[in-house]
C-alpha cells in the first residue's frame, strides 16, 4: 500500500487534535460531578479496601499487635480449619441462621402481604414494623436478656403462670440458639416486610383483575404471579439475610459474652474471630478467620442465589 498523502495526514492530525480538545472540555465540565463523588471513594479506599488487604496480608503472619510480624504461610488457616471450637462456631451459625431466616422471610411476606391489603392507617403500620431495625442492637439485647432470666424472667414467669414448665433460655443448647434466633427475627421482620410491600405494589394490578376473570384462585395467583414477579426482592432479601445471619455478633456477643455462653453453644463465627483478634490479641489469626469466614459466606450466598432463581426460565 501507498503512504498516505500529507491533505490526509493533515486531516487525521487535525480530527486527534480537536478529539483531546473534547475531552479536555468534557473532562473540565464533569470535574464538579467528580469532586462530588471523590469523598465516597476517598473514604472507602481508607476504611474499606487497605484494611482489607492488610488483613490478606496479616493472615500469613504471626502478631499480637506489638511485636515483629513473623511470615509463617499457611499455618493460620491450617489450624483454623483444624479447630474443633471454629468448626463449632460455623454450626452455631448455620443453625442460628436457619432457625431465624426462615420464619423471618415467611413472617415478613405474610406481613407485607396484609398490610397492602390495607386501604387506612399503612403508614402508621410501615412506622412501627421499622422501629425494631432502627433501634440499638445493644439495648434489644440487654431487654430480651431481662426477658430470658431463668427464675424472674418475664417469659418464663408467663409460663410458669399458666402451669408450664420454665425455660432454661441461657444455659440450655437450643434455648440459647433460640433465644437468639427471637431477637433476629424480632428486628428484621419488619425491615423486610416493608421490602415485600414495596415489591408487591411494583406488580401492576391488571394481572391480578385479568387472573380472576380467567377463574384463577387465591393460591394460584400468589403461586404464579405474585411469587415469580417478587422473585428479585426475595433474592435480595435472601442475600442480606444470608449476610446478616452469617456475620451475627452483637446478640451473642452482648447476651453470652465473648466465649459464647454455657459449652460455646452460642458463639458464632464473628464472635469466635473477635475473641481470637481483640481478647486473645492473635491479630494473623483472626485475620485468617475472617478470610475463612468471607470464602465461607460467598460459597453460601451462591448456594442461595441459585435455590433462589431455580426454576427462572
């Protein structure tokens, strides 16, 4: 092929010089778009994203937060997996998490469902179905924990008075994983409720006239239209339950203390790293706990995400 001849050259200069042109004047206008969105960023980078890599990095080291950090590879997960008290942990999780999930979603669909139905008064009911989620986890904890006392508590006198027997809320195994699962259910319900309803009103109102009139049921139109068309909030809700669930520390850690309670039946996996981290000061250790327990909580959101939207097609 023939060079290019110098009017074309010209022309292809001239067309990259009044493109940077361009974009330097884009760039200069949306500079005001970006200085407003830098602090988000700025923040995230400092708080977010460099602590979580130092702890990658901390997790293949020996510290206690004083001394030389000691490089010594593997050796943190490897014990971490080999402990009997995390592998304890991660099933107090999971049952904590499937004793408080399942009601919590059902009961808030039930909710949500109701309260739409309602004509006067929703937005007094929305009010005080939010008010668990914004009060102080700590004062929750400290209430409910009034209320699970084995002689004087209030549940238990309530039992007692209509002549059934008294439970052990915070020394029993699955008192303990039941009282926390009450508390978590008691503060989510409502938060996710309000998520339903908001899914529920996005669903136009003439699939549900055109269902009737072709004879369709109660049951079938939840079944088939309600259902697959709150598909994406259940999934989001799912997936901040699941999250949730798998990160719970300030109920045990505020009701049971550090160790979990009797026997650590209440120690989550949270709360086992906290201990490890912040009480028995093995900084490394803990660093690996919580990459553990964030590869442990991926898989798991996977899991849900595709029981979830089986069946999609």
């Amino acid at each position: 092929m023939g060079s290019l001849s110098p009017v074309a050259t010209t022309m292809s200069g001239s067309k990259s010089s009044a493109g940077a042109t361009t974009a330097r004047k884009n760039f200069k206008r949306y500079i005001p778009m970006y200085l407003s969105v830098a602090p988000f960023f700025i923040l995230y980078l400092v708080f977010g994203l460099l602590p979580s890599l130092f702890t990658l990095y901390l997790s293949f080291q020996k510290w206690d937060g004083i001394g030389e950090m000691k490089f010594i590879g593997l050796n943190n997960f490897i014990f971490a997996l080999t402990d009997p008290k995390f592998g304890k942990s991660i099933i107090n999780t999971f049952l904590i998490w499937f004793m408080s999930t399942i009601p919590m979603l059902f009961l808030a669909l039930l909710m949500a469902f109701l309260l739409n139905q309602r004509k006067k008064s929703k937005f007094l009911y929305q009010v005080a179905f939010f008010l668990p989620y914004v009060t102080s986890i700590v004062a929750i904890t400290l209430i409910f924990n009034s209320f699970y006392g084995s002689e004087y508590g209030l549940i238990n006198v309530i039992l007692r008075a209509i002549h059934l027997p008294g439970i052990e809320w915070l020394s029993d195994p699955w008192g303990i994983k039941w009282s926390i699962a009450i508390m978590v259910i008691w503060r989510w319900t409502g938060y996710n409720a309000l998520i339903y309803m908001a899914g529920l009103q996005s669903i136009p109102t003439e699939l549900y006239e055109a269902a009737r009139i072709d004879g369709a049921s109660t049951k079938d139109i939840f079944f088939h239209i309600t259902l697959p068309l709150l598909r994406p909030v259940i999934l989001f809700t799912v997936i901040s339950s699941t999250i949730g669930g798998m990160t719970l520390f300030t109920e045990p850690q505020v009701m049971l203390g550090n160790g979990g309670g009797p026997a650590a039946e209440g120690l989550t996996m949270s709360l086992y790293q906290y201990g490890q981290a912040f009480v028995s000061f093995r900084y490394g250790y803990g660093a690996a706990v919580s990459w553990l327990i964030f590869l442990i909580l991926l898989v798991f959101t996977f899991i849900n995400w595709k029981v979830v939207n089986r069946g999609d097609r």
